[in-house]
C-alpha cells in the first residue's frame, strides 16, 4: 500500500472519528454533566466521611476499652465485620499528622488508596499527598509506582557501583584467593578512616588559625602514605593495568565505566601514596582531580556511599523536538530548551511576540499564523511522526476567572484547533497549560470535549495543577496542565512534577536588587558607580528600609497583564507594596523618594522586576519597537520558564529512557537559550554537563602536565629540538605529536618530582617503618 493510500485512509479515519464526535457531543447538555459530577462528589464525601467515623469509633473503643490489642482486633472483625485491612488502617491513619487526615478527607480518597498509603514509607506519602493536594487522582497503583521510583531513585548509584565492584572483586578472587581481597578491604578500610581523621584535624587546625589549602606534610601523614603504598601495590596486583590516561578518566566514567573506575582507584590510590593530597574549603583534593572518599568507600565494602558517581545529570544528553503554540515571548520555549528539547516550529499570531522571538535566536523557525484561519492540516501535516513533543499555552481570557468566561463559545478559544494540530502531527506527548479556571463547573462540557477528542486520537491524558510559588519563584501563579501520551509510551512512567524537597518559597527578597539598585551596603553595586547627595541617599534609603521591613517575606499575586482594570486585583498588588499600574522603565533613584513615599512605601513596576517574577533571564530581550507596556504584556501572558523546564524534563525522561533529577536542575539557573554556535573549544558538549566536566578537567590535566614538562626541559636549557629529540626513540608512541609527548613527558615527571618530595617530606624513622611492616603482617 503506497504512502498516499495510507494517508488518505488515516485522514478519512480522523475525518469520521470528528463525525462520530461531533454527532454526541452536540447533544451534551452541560447543566446534566454538572448535575451529575455533584451528586457523585457528594456520594463520595459521604462515603469518606462514614468511613473515617467507623475509624474513630473504632479506635476509641480501643483507647477506653482497656481490652488487650489483639483481642480488640479479634472482636473488631467477627463481631463486627470489620476486614483486618480495615482495622489496620484505622490504627495507622490515627499516626497521620492532622494535615494529612484534612487533605485525606477533602480529597474523598478512597479506601484502598488510603490502605496503600498507610502502608508507604515517609517519602512515598509525602510525595502523594502533595498529588492529591493538588487534585491529582491517584489510587493504589500508582502510589506502588512512586514507592518504587523513590527506591530506585536513591538506590540506583549505590546499586550500580555495589554490581561493578562485585564483578571486579569475583574476578579477582578467582585469579588472586579471597584472602588477597580481605587485605586490600582492610588496607584500604584503614586508609579510609585515617584520611577521614586528618581532614578533621586539618579543618579544625584551618579553622584556628585562618588557614585553608593544606597539603600533606608533617608526621601526621607518615601513616596515610604508608597504607596508600600498601593499598596501591596490593590492588595493582589484583587489577593489573593497563590504566586509562589521568586526563581521560572523566571521559571513561562515561563511555567505559568499569575501566574508568579501576584507573580512577590507581591514580587515588597513587597520588595518596604520593603525597600529593591536600584539604581544600574543607574538603581532601589530589592531584588527579578524583574524589578520594569515593575511592576508599569503593574498595573498601564501606556502606557509606560517599560522593558517589551519579547517573542523573542536570540536563539531559539527547535533544528532543518539539513544537509550541502560541509561543508568546519565549517563556515556555526558554524552559523547554533547557529540558532538552528544540524547537522546529514556534507559532504565534502576534506581531511583538514573534519579533521577540527572532530577536533572541534568529535561527529559530517562527510562524505568524492565525490557527483559526490557517489550513491547518497544510501547515502542520509535513511534521507528521517528526517531532516529539507539542506544546503551548492557548488563550487563557476564555476561561480566566477575570474574564468574560465564555469557555468554547468565546472566539479565542484554541483548544479545538490546539486538538486538531496534535491529530495533524502527531507527536509523541503533548502539554497545554492553561488557567485553573478550566476546572470550574462551567467549563465541564469542555472539559469532557477535549479530554474525548485527545482519546480518540490514541493518546492517554491526565492533568495536574503547578505552582510557580513552589519552584522558587516570588508569584502565586497556578495553572492548570493537561498532558498526553501516545499508547506506545508508558504512561504510567511519568511522573508529577513535585517541589522540590528543601526548596523554600521565594519571597520578595530575591528580587531586591532589582527593587531597590541603590540601597546602601547592598551587596550588589550601584549602576555606573553613581554617587547622589548624603541627603538623598538616606531618604532613598529610608523609603526602601521601610518597604523591605513591611513586605520582604511576602509574595506577589499572579503576574497578569498590564495595565490591571479590576479594582480588587489592583488592591492585591498594592497590599504587597507594589503600585502594578504605575509602570516605568527603571526603579526610583535617589533624590526622586519623597517623605510621602516613606510614609506608605509603594513601588513601581518595572519590566526588570517582572522578568524576575516570572523568571524570564534577564538578558531576554523584547522586540526593538515594543513599548513598555507592550513588553509588560508579553511578560504578563508568559508561561515562567521554570515550570515549563520542570515539565520537560518529566516528559523527556518518558519519551527518551533519560531521567533528570529535579533537584540538581533546580540548582542550574535558567538561562537564555543560545544558538548552536560552530565549535571553538569552549563549549565542546553544551547538552551534557557531564561529558563536559571531563572534558575541562581533561584540559586542566592536559595544562598542568606541559607546564611541568616544560619547567623540566627548562631547567637543562634544552632547545625544542633538543627536547622533542629526546623522544624520537620512543617506540610506544610513535606517532605522538610534540605537544602530545610534552604532555606525556609531563604526566611522568609530575609523579616522580611527587615522590622525590614526599620522601623529603616525611623522613620515616626505621621504628615507624617497622612497626608499618609489622602490623602490615
């Protein structure tokens, strides 16, 4: 069957599905839908509530009766019916804490979710509450699936070195005896408690005397070198080279993980042997750039885990393509690109928007286009099966709840057209974020309608509700996400995005150098080092002391679009400090604060602080022509970047295998996405912060190695013929450039200049030595 057949069976499919649709939901009164969605709540508040009194009933008994426990539980189930499942839930839900069993309650969640969550450990109930909370419907299952997730999450490290060291070491006892492994546990168990006991000493020593960067020297090493000695002859002998080079462990780790390991454990084990250890902002460092409390925990069966290797990255490796809708400036697309996905299309119909786009990466594709004029099966059909995922904000004013709410009768309503491009191109997994006022009764039908079309196209569909107070930003901004999978994806491997565990809500204080760029003793600097007058320094400064001691620890409403017409939302923002419709294109200087601005602080608004409120970098830019108030309407319709990357990086752990740890990532700041430049050596792996640790840590290796080298070669007045002659015999690398065989040459004298000081150094007395040797025996 030819390509154009299989097409036009697939578009007469989709043609009739839409019949079919439209043939029933035309007849779906919405008053029904809601008529029937309240009597199940209710019904299902009933049923919640007659359970929790059945649970209190039956754990008072308990307390009052003075029955022993085991013979309450017996009545409780043969004279009373009761399930034993019923009545160990009952005792466990009593342990809840009080907003737990509120959330519990509210919810109505039922009872073989809540007997699956009395079961779960602290951080699985944790995680789903917060779902629940959220108005996430989760049963049994997936709160399995969140237990395993977490177990294999704080595992998998551990795990993975645990398999590798047991390969190795089996290998090993089959060629050396289990003996010769004890010794080198031992050995290396010995070390690994000394090393512990001198960073200790030095942090203490350090912390007397204002002294950091420590090297090794002095009595108090003489054992540390000895079992480094030991502990590295006892291992060569079990895992005989050939090693990696020191340069390119970081690159083995990755590429070849049991062979970088092993070369990773002789260079520690070579460099403490060495000497060539020291104490660093608290923390032991070698020469080689390896973690040497990863090394020791690693051989020596020490169930500490140490800094492991993780397999988590910050951003993902495999770039992903997607395409947005009503892209807006770039928020959502910002957040995307630094979740690891690449935008092929960017849609929208706004003229500001779309420059604003072009003007930070000209080499995005960006479409002006009305979807509901455009043909849209000639302007998206062509991505057909290309791209992975589709994503966008459609127009919130039909459902916001400052709006007119017209729902699907109001004219800027997408999410028809937004349906019908998923069904053109056909992507992988799709989102749309929109406001929470697309769950209000109101909309249902809708609701209904779009969840019905997205099912027919083959896709599964949930949603969530996310907070941009959560994820470290200072504004309450909640929306509403519906989300998709093609029926070849697991469905069930995506995970909610959570908050992140520690992370605190933002409040106004992490924008105050925005606020106010001139207080005095800030932190951060004056702009153009301006001086002012004594006199309206210290007015500005009183004016901005007295905004930050009333309104430092708060938080702003929903950033929206400017100007603000509604007079309630307008007090909001003004009960927060912030006068929102008095906008300017800088902050207030000294010698503009009056005595009436100190009496009621108020400040304006500048698109530099609602950049920052939304967390738009600050070096995005807007269209060259776009006023301020057209540029605070860009801001105030964008998605925040960070909500949009914490999405991405869930649905690309999904589509690609390749899962990111929200917590790392929420520690690497959002920043502009920028064109793939040609390579210069800068940047060598932009898309993977592991492969390009390596590498900069392979270049400083490289450095040190030639400026070693070429102090050697300059202390005998060589010349660079006489100094590269010197290894022209050298037949293990004949085909070493020069700049190759210095660095080579480098390695070798950094290691052997290493022991000449070490033995310096330490001056081992032959008492010592013995008794080395002794205990050694």
């Amino acid at each position: 069957m030819s390509i154009e057949v299989i097409e036009e069976t697939v578009n007469e499919r989709s043609a009739s599905a839409r019949d079919r649709y439209n043939a029933w939901f035309s007849q779906v009164d919405r008053e029904t839908l809601s008529d029937a969605k309240k009597k199940i709540m209710r019904t299902r508040a009933r049923m919640t509530k007659a359970m929790f009194e059945m649970f209190e009933i039956a754990e008072a008994f308990r307390a009052e009766s003075g029955i022993p426990a085991q013979h309450i539980d017996t009545w409780l189930h043969e004279e009373c019916g009761l399930e034993h499942d019923q009545i160990s839930v009952a005792q466990a839900h009593k342990k809840m804490s009080e907003e737990a069993q509120a959330t519990i309650r509210v919810r109505c969640v039922p009872f073989e979710t809540l007997k699956a969550l009395s079961r779960a450990g602290g951080k699985t109930q944790r995680e789903a509450l917060l779902r629940i909370e959220d108005g996430q419907v989760i049963d049994a299952t997936e709160i399995r699936l969140i237990s395993k997730k977490l177990a294999n999450r704080a595992a998998s490290d551990w795990r993975e070195n645990f398999k590798l060291r047991k390969r190795m070491v089996d290998r090993a006892v089959r060629q050396q005896g289990t003996l010769a492994i004890r010794e080198l546990e031992d050995v290396v168990g010995r070390l690994h408690d000394r090393l512990s006991e001198y960073v200790n000493k030095r942090n203490r020593r350090a912390s007397a005397e204002g002294n950091e960067g420590l090297r090794g020297g002095g009595p108090d090493i003489t054992w540390i070198i000895q079992d480094a000695r030991d502990a590295c002859d006892l291992f060569t002998a079990l895992f005989p080279g050939p090693y990696g080079a020191e340069e390119d462990i970081g690159t083995l780790l990755i590429d070849d993980f049991e062979n970088g390991v092993k070369s990773a454990c002789f260079y520690a084990l070579d460099d403490l042997a060495n000497g060539d250890f020291y104490v660093e902002d608290g923390i032991l460092k070698l020469g080689c750039e390896i973690s040497p409390g990863t090394v020791t925990t690693f051989l020596s069966r020490n169930k500490a885990h140490g800094n492991q290797l993780t397999r988590f990255s910050v951003r993902p490796v495999k770039t992903l393509q997607a395409i947005e809708l009503c892209a807006g400036a770039g928020g959502e697309a910002i957040g995307l690109c630094a979740s690891g996905f690449e935008p092929v299309l960017l849609v929208d119909n706004g003229l500001r928007a779309s420059q604003t786009l072009k003007a930070n990466r000209p080499d995005w594709n960006v479409s002006r286009l009305n979807l509901k004029t455009c043909n849209i099966e000639e302007e998206f059909a062509k991505y057909n099966g290309k791209v992975d995922l589709v994503s966008g904000g459609v127009p919130c004013q039909p459902l916001s709840r400052a709006g007119s709410r017209e729902g699907e009768l109001d004219k800027r309503n997408l999410f028809n057209e937004a349906i019908e491009i998923v069904g053109a191109v056909r992507p992988r997994a799709f989102f749309f974020e929109n406001v929470t006022g697309l769950n209000d009764d109101d909309h249902i039908k809708m609701r209904l309608g779009n969840y019905s079309q997205l099912k027919d196209l083959g896709y599964f569909i949930s949603t969530f509700v996310i907070n941009a107070l959560d994820w470290g930003l200072p504004q309450n901004r909640e929306r509403v996400i519906t989300y998709g999978f093609a029926r070849s994806h697991d469905f069930a491997a995506f995970d909610v995005p959570t908050p992140v565990d520690g992370l605190s809500q933002a409040t106004f204080e992490t924008v105050a150098d925005v606020l106010f760029p001139y207080l005095s003793g800030a932190p951060w600097c004056k702009p153009d080092g301006e001086e002012f007058s004594e006199e309206a320094q210290e007015q500005y400064d009183r004016w901005a002391n007295a905004w930050l001691g009333e309104y430092k620890a708060r938080h702003t409403p929903t950033v929206v679009n400017w100007p603000i017409r509604r007079k309630p939302i307008l007090k909001q923002w003004e009960e927060r400090g912030i006068a929102f419709n008095d906008l300017r294109p800088s902050p207030p200087r000294p010698g503009e604060i009056t005595k009436a601005d100190i009496k009621k602080p108020l400040v304006p608004i500048t698109i530099s602080l609602l950049k920052r409120l939304q967390g738009i970098p600050d070096d995005w830019e807007f269209a060259p022509d776009a006023g301020l108030a057209a540029q605070a309407r860009l801001i105030g319709n964008a998605f925040p970047p960070v909500l949009a990357r914490m999405i991405g990086h869930r649905i690309h752990a999904v589509l690609s295998g390749e899962e990111i740890s929200l917590d790392e990532a929420m520690k690497d700041q959002v920043r502009k996405p920028m064109a793939r430049a040609a390579p210069d050596g800068t940047v060598q792996f932009p898309n993977d912060p592991r492969r390009q640790k390596a590498e900069e840590s392979r270049q400083r290796l490289r450095e040190r190695n030639r400026a070693i080298a070429e102090e050697y070669y300059a202390s005998f007045e060589l010349s660079d013929k006489d100094r590269y002659h010197l290894d022209d015999g050298d037949d293990d690398h004949p085909d070493d450039s020069s700049v190759e065989q210095l660095e080579r040459v480098g390695a070798s004298m950094r290691r052997a200049f290493e022991r000449k000081r070490t033995e310096a150094d330490i001056k081992f007395d032959a008492s010592g030595l013995e008794s080395i040797r002794a205990r050694n025996a």
